[in-house]
C-alpha cells in the first residue's frame, strides 16, 4: 500500500511538473479522435490522407478566424463596456446601502467626530511623535507589460502549432499506432484481443463525448442567444456564441458568462431587476445543461459513475488549471477502458463505473 501510494503521488508530481508537454499531447490526441471518422470517411472516396487531413484541419482554422473576425466588432464593445459596467454596479450598491440602511448614518457620525477631534488635538503639540512611511505603489512599466504580453501571445501561437501539427500527424498516420500497440502486447492472441478491445472502447467512447459536448455546447449557445434577444440585451448573438464556446469549460466557463452578461445588462439597462433576470437566466440554462445534463449523459455514453465524473473533473482541474477541466473526462475514459481489462486494476474500474 505504501509503494502505491508512493507512485500515486509520484505520477502526480510529474503530470504536474510536465504538464506543457502532456497538455498538447492530450489535445492533439482528442482533436484527431474527432476528426479520423470525417478522414476515414474522406479515404473512402478515394481522397489521399494527407490531403483530406490538410484540407480539413485549414477549414477548421479558417471557419475558426472568419467566426473570431465576424464578431470582433461586437466583443470589443462589450469588452470595452465591461469596466464601466463594474463602476456603475459598485457605485449603485453603495447609493443603496447608504440609503437604506442606517450604517451610512453611523459612519458619517464617527467620521464627524474623528474629524473635530483631530482638530482639538492639532492645537496642542504632541510631545512625542510618530513617523509616517507612505509606500509608493511602482510606477506602470508599458516596456514591461508590452514584453509580458508579447511573450504570452508566442507562448499561445507556439502552443496552437505544436497542437496542429501534431493532430495533422497523428491524422495522416492512420491506425499505425493501433497496430503497433497491439504487437507490443505480445505474440498471445488473448492479449492482442484485449488490447484490440481496449482500444476499440477508447475510441468510441471518445468519439461520443466529444459529439455530446459539440451537441450540448450548440445547445447552450442556442438557447443563451435566443434568451437574451427576448429580454432585449444587446448583441444577444455574440453572447450565444461565447456561452457555447465557454460551455466547454466546466463550472468556470458558466460563471464567466454569467457575471459578465449580468455587469452589462446593469449597464444598458440601468435596474438591478433586469440584472438579476439576465443571470439568472444564464445561470439557469448553465446549471441545468453543465451540471445535469452533460454528467448524466457522459455518464450513459461512457458508463462511468456521474460522482466519479465530477470528483474527476475538479481532480484534473486542480492538475492542469483550465486545461484539465476540459481533458479530465477523456482521460478517465481511458483510465477507465484499461483498469476494466487489467485484473490487478479492476477495482478502480469498477470505482469509475456505474
């Protein structure tokens, strides 16, 4: 027990400390599970791999930019528009308060009060005095912020070409690796067909996940738009589209939406009333698609337990930050595929499953 906890924390430790190299890895494996089947599809009419893979993987990119760019317009207006709306809201909440409630009045008082009685005790020298320090908050470095953010825009270029080429690859190689891994299982034929079997459950599980979330994140975003434009928010597309995109993230991607729909809707709007319908709107749809139906469905597709599924996505979270929130599901699903199939790991199999 002692040397399996020992290698848990140990595996632990290096996905952490490894996690620039095991993130693209990851994605460039979930991006070519999604993509193979339209490639196969595209062999089958005699189109070469490396040429449908090409021409898939450019359209994507492309679809990807034009959408970016058609609502470029929009989201720096609401991005813009976001700070002001911030301002507005803590500003009105502090009208509120004063007005309502009785601790303004108290406040106000004592400051009266503090304030005559530091002019009372002005006119008689201290004879013992306290020395003031100010600290001085550094001066705003446009050098360094310009330096900062260019670094982290090469990072994100860098990491989106490692993750391109590196599903154009592993598209193109077909079922290489399937075969290599099977004949690395030995020259048993019982081995090859777990194996075979493994991966095949891999696959389509995968495979599944990946078209429920697509369903599901078409769905919220659907949904977010349509109710947004019916309670007159303005560039209601836009928040679709966001909500859809950041559905993909679990938990966090909800709370984003919801907070900056809700600081803008006070901005256009003006009344806590119709800021709070706004969130609750989106934290409604959020709530009933991201924490019930996207875990019962994972759940039926996968055959796992939802319990396990949300421990393991807060587990993976904490790993890798945003990235494991959204790798977390399909890595248990391969944890999951291989413990079924191994007698000593069978337990954690059957903890994973329903």
């Amino acid at each position: 027990m002692a040397l399996v906890v020992l290698a848990v924390l140990a595996t632990l430790a290096t996905l952490r400390w490894a996690g620039a190299f095991f993130i693209p890895l990851m994605l460039g494996f979930m991006f070519s599970y999604a993509l193979s089947p339209v490639v196969d599809a595209m062999q089958r009419w005699r189109i070469p791999r490396t040429v449908s893979a090409a021409v898939l993987i450019l359209g994507l990119l492309g679809g990807i930019g034009f959408s970016a760019y058609a609502f470029s317009d929009d989201a720096n207006q609401l991005i813009i528009s976001l700070p002001e709306a911030a301002q507005k809201l803590r500003d009105s909440m502090r009208k509120r308060n004063e007005q309502e409630s009785t601790l303004g009045t108290v406040q106000k008082a004592a400051a009266q009060l503090e304030q005559a009685a530091e002019e009372a005790s002005s006119s008689t020298p201290a004879t013992r005095g306290v020395q003031r320090v100010v600290v001085e908050k550094p001066r705003f470095d446009i050098r360094e912020h310009l330096w900062n953010g260019t670094l982290g825009l090469a990072s994100l270029i860098g990491q989106i070409m490692v993750v391109t080429f590196l599903t154009y690859f592993l598209l193109i190689s077909g079922d290489t690796f399937r075969r290599k891994l099977v004949k690395m299982t030995g020259p048993s034929l019982s081995k090859k067909k777990i194996t075979v079997q493994a991966l095949d459950e891999i696959t389509g599980q995968i495979q599944r996940y990946l078209l429920v979330q697509l369903v599901v994140s078409v769905g919220v975003g659907v949904l977010t738009g349509l109710a947004f434009w019916m309670l007159g928010l303005k560039h209601a597309a836009v928040w679709g589209f966001a909500a859809g995109l950041l559905n993909l993230v679990p938990y966090i991607g909800s709370v984003v939406i919801t907070v900056a729909s809700a600081l803008v809707a006070f901005l256009q709007f003006g009344e806590l009333n119709m800021t709070l319908a706004i969130a609750a709107v989106s934290l409604v749809i959020h709530t009933f698609v991201g924490n019930l139906l996207v875990p019962w469905l994972t759940s039926k597709t996968s055959s796992m337990n939802p319990v396990a599924v949300f421990i393991g996505v807060l587990a993976w979270g904490w790993l890798w930050g945003v990235w494991g929130l959204l790798l977390g599901i399909p890595i248990m699903m391969v944890v999951k595929a291989v413990c079924d199939r191994v007698d000593d790991l069978k337990p954690v199999g059957e903890l994973l499953g329903n």
